[in-house]
C-alpha cells in the first residue's frame, strides 16, 4: 500500500480524438501544497475531475490515501473539492447547502456548517436562495463546501477566481494555516503563478495533458533567481578580486571558467572594471533569470517543440 496522500499513475483521459490528460504520474505526500500550473486547456480541470472522481480514466490508476478503485471512492469523504464551480442547489440556502453535504458525507457534527459559514464570510446570509448570491459569494459557498470538516485533503480548482483580494488572501492564510495545524495537503490549479508563489511548496507543470515538469518552491526559485554570470580565464583570481575589492561573498563557480553572483548586480560596469584592471579577461558578463511567467513560456516552448499535440 502506497503511503502517499494522492496518486495517480499513467493516467490518460481520452475525449473522442482529444487527449485530455496524457499519462500523468503524480505523487503527494502529507504536507504539501502543490500547484497544478498551466494555460486554459492544458488539462489541469480534467485532471483534477479524475482525482476526485467526477470522471473516469481511460487508462491509468488513480489512488487516495493508498486505496485504488471502489477503495479509492471510499475514501473520497476523507478529502474536500472545488472543481469550476459549486454544485449547490440554486433554491437552496449557503446553510442547507451545507447541511446536505455535511449529512451526505456522513460528517457527525452539526457545527460544521456553521464554523464553513464563518470561515467563507457567510453566516450573515440567512435564508437567501444561491440563485440570488453573486459571483464572489458563490466561489465562498463552494470553498465553504470544499472546507467543511477540515478534509485531509483538498482538491481545488481556480478557487480564488472571482473573489476581491482580501478573501484570495483570506483563502490563502486558511490553506497555509491547515497544512501547518493539521497536516492536511492541498492540490491547487492555476494560470496564476505570482499568486501561488506565495504559498505553495511544489509546482507541477501542465501542457497538452502532459506533466512536462515537477519542482519544488525552493529549486524552482533557484532556477528564476537573477545573477550576474562572468565568464573569465581566471576563475579563482576574478572570484578574489571581486570578495576584496567589491565585497563580492554570494557567489558560485560552475566551472568552464564561470562564476555566477547574486549580489551586486546593479554594479556590473564597476565590476567589469575592476577585473580589467586587475589583469582578469572577461569573455562575458551578463545578468540571467527569469520571473516566473518567463520560466514556465520557456518550459512550454521546449515541450511544443518535442512533442507534438497527440490525437486520441
């Protein structure tokens, strides 16, 4: 029996000629907030209806808490879900859509629906029918539907669209705040990575319905940070040059004659000097680093230029 939270193994969803997700392998252990990246039809949506089971693989196995099959829908109650948008009765009130759920997925306590109400900012709302919320407070139902009886794992899809930024922030502290209480693991989607920047702790890649790459927080803001690459014929001279005559002391050698800096990159004319004059050659010297939009454009070019889109 596995250990992870969540699994999915080869998984595939064919549409007719569309391949929709194309075999993604995925683990999530206790813990993590993973951040499910990718363009509008990239396959993240899909992917996240075959996790929580509101469709059916084509091939593939997908499992919950180490539990495949008729036992992964078991444990299904186990775990909390947004995906697109909530399924609430439209006459219904934010309470008895709460009520209905707390009772279907056999949660034993009533205050339950009133402590979702609260959280979501919605215990003012009384008798109000769904139909008659707008669009932020429907998002807050439907997180409040996702939250309630604080799952062990939560399945959430673009759910901060729609909301102000005082609930997006409201709804990030929440999720940070149950990983860290009760050990809960969150799988996220977005087109938003400055958003999930600021919480999340691995990141999968999504394109065409492939993984094209999976990375945690602190690899990946690695891979974005900006430094200023020099290129010298004498490595360990400009590495000295630059620690006693700049103050130069965050800096790596990566061999082939480079040495990479990650301060001081507002003085590369002062620091292009500086080696000249002290008898150093420099062949190059330029900043590198990427925002993260940029890394995940560069990721997606490299993936179309691989592997073409497959047909089902």
């Amino acid at each position: 029996m596995s250990s992870s939270v969540m699994s999915v193994r080869d998984v595939s969803k064919h549409y007719r000629r569309t391949v929709a997700v194309d075999q993604v392998s995925l683990d999530l252990e206790a813990g993590q907030i993973f951040g499910l990246v990718g363009e509008n039809g990239a396959g993240k949506t899909t992917l996240i209806r075959l996790v929580t089971g509101l469709a059916r693989p084509t091939s593939g196995v997908v499992e919950l808490f180490g539990h495949g099959g008729r036992d992964a829908a078991r444990q299904r109650s186990r775990t909390g879900s947004l995906v697109e948008t909530a399924a609430a009765g439209p006459d219904l009130s934010a309470a008895r859509n709460l009520e209905a759920l707390r009772i279907q997925r056999g949660l034993p306590r009533r205050d339950f629906v009133e402590q979702a109400l609260h959280l979501t900012g919605l215990e003012a709302t009384g008798s109000k029918k769904v139909r008659e919320f707008s669009l932020g407070m429907r998002q807050r139902l439907g997180l409040a539907m996702a939250l309630m009886g604080r799952p062990e794992l939560l399945v959430l899809d673009e759910p901060t669209n729609s909301l102000d930024p005082t609930w997006t922030m409201r709804v990030r502290d929440e999720l940070v705040r149950r990983v860290h209480e009760d050990g809960a693991t969150v799988l996220i989607s977005s087109h938003l990575l400055a958003e999930l920047d600021l919480f999340a702790t691995d990141y999968g890649f999504i394109h065409h319905g492939r993984l094209i790459r999976r990375v945690g927080a602190d690899r990946l803001h690695q891979e974005c940070r900006r430094t200023l690459r020099i290129r010298t014929d004498d490595v360990s001279r400009a590495a000295t040059v630059l620690e006693e005559r700049i103050g130069v002391r965050d800096f790596a050698v990566n061999g082939d004659g480079v040495l990479t800096i990650g301060s001081h990159l507002d003085e590369a004319a002062r620091i292009n000097r500086e080696l000249v004059d002290a008898g150093v050659g420099v062949h190059e010297l330029g900043l590198r680093g990427a925002s993260l939009e940029d890394y995940f454009t560069e990721l997606v070019a490299a993936a179309d230029s691989t592997h073409p889109v497959r047909k089902a």
